[in-house]
C-alpha cells in the first residue's frame, strides 16, 4: 500500500546548477531543491535590463546570491536557463538574470535582448536610428527591451554568437523543406527563429 502511495505522489522538479560553462558542458552540476523561477515583467526589464527569468531560492539567501552573480546555468526538469550575468556577445554584456534555452543537435541556443549592431539591425525602430548621442541610445534600448534574438553558445569557449539568417541557413542545410520555408523569413526576431530551432533534430 506504501508503495502504491508512493508512485501516486507527484515527483519534485529535478533541479541542477552548473558553476561554469566546462560543467555545463561535461554535466557536472549540484542538485539542489529549493528554486523557484519568476519571470520578470515588463517594468523590472525598462527599469533594470536583463533577461527574462529571476531564479532564486526562498529559503537560502547566500544560494540566491550565488545563482545570481556566479551560477553559470540551472536546468530544471527539461528546461535549462544561462545566466546572461555570464553571457557575452563580442564586447558587449547581456545584462543579469537567466534566460530560457533550447538544446539541440548538440548545441545551445538561448533567447536574449539585442546588442550589438548585428543583433540589432532588423529590430531596431526606424526613428531611433536617426537620433544620435544618449538621447538616442535611451531611445534605442527603451524600444528593444521586449524584444529576443537568439544566441549561440559555445560552451568550450564561454562565447556567444548571434544567431542570424545565414547561420540559420548552415543549421537548416540537411533540412531543404525547412530552409527552403526559411528563406522566405524576413526577420531575425526570436520568435521567428525559434520555429525553426524546435523544428532541428
């Protein structure tokens, strides 16, 4: 009878952080079993930047401050989050916090805002490329905080590369029915990219 009550109760998440990419890498993580992951609204990202998901742990505070400023990765059950504290593209931070990741043909790719040029370009407004100076960088952040592009992460080197229409079309080159639907695409933006990405076996 126990044992029949324990198959009926619900199992707990699994819950792993990786200290660094090399750990992420080789699946070397600690289990621990006190997080919780709140997605950040719209206010926190114009206010303070960063990425979308807070993870933290309500019961440890010297954990939360690990998870925020040292942890590299957390997965949860299947789902595994990068601290963007952590992440770089080129010379540029991607702010604090985690953001959500998909795994596959054995790479990782996560959904961040956009910085730099390349990142930015098809996703910029159109008046905030006439303004120049502080005014106009405000101008520029204010409107892409809400918006996602996806990056690469190279977990051998720590590095990230913006995932953009030519390197989605090397991801696509053994899927002709799906580039050939790729190519009519217009944008970079994350939510076109992740169709494609879910779709990469």
């Amino acid at each position: 009878m126990c044992i029949l009550l324990l198959f009926a109760l619900p199992s707990a998440a699994q819950q792993i952080v990786y200290g660094s990419a090399k750990a992420l890498a080789e699946e070397r993580g600690d289990t621990v079993s006190t997080l919780r992951v709140e997605r950040r609204t719209l206010n926190q990202l114009y206010l303070m930047g960063g990425a979308d998901y807070r993870i933290v742990s309500s019961s440890n505070p010297s954990l939360s401050r690990y998870l925020r400023k040292r942890c590299y990765a957390v997965r949860i059950d299947t789902t595994l989050y990068v601290n963007c504290h952590k992440m770089r593209y080129k010379r540029y931070r991607l702010g604090g916090w985690y953001a959500p990741a998909l795994e596959r043909k054995g790479r990782i790719f996560y959904a961040a805002q956009p910085v730099g040029q390349a990142a930015t370009k098809t996703l910029t407004p159109i008046y905030a490329q006439k303004l120049r100076g502080e005014v106009g960088d405000a101008i520029q952040a204010s409107g892409l905080v809400n918006k996602r592009v996806y990056y690469e992460l190279d977990v051998e080197t720590g590095r990230s590369y913006f995932v953009d229409k030519e390197r989605m079309r090397e991801l696509l080159s053994g899927h002709p029915a799906l580039l050939q639907e790729f190519e009519k695409e217009i944008s970079e933006a994350a939510e076109v990219m992740v169709k494609y990405l879910l779709r990469l076996e």
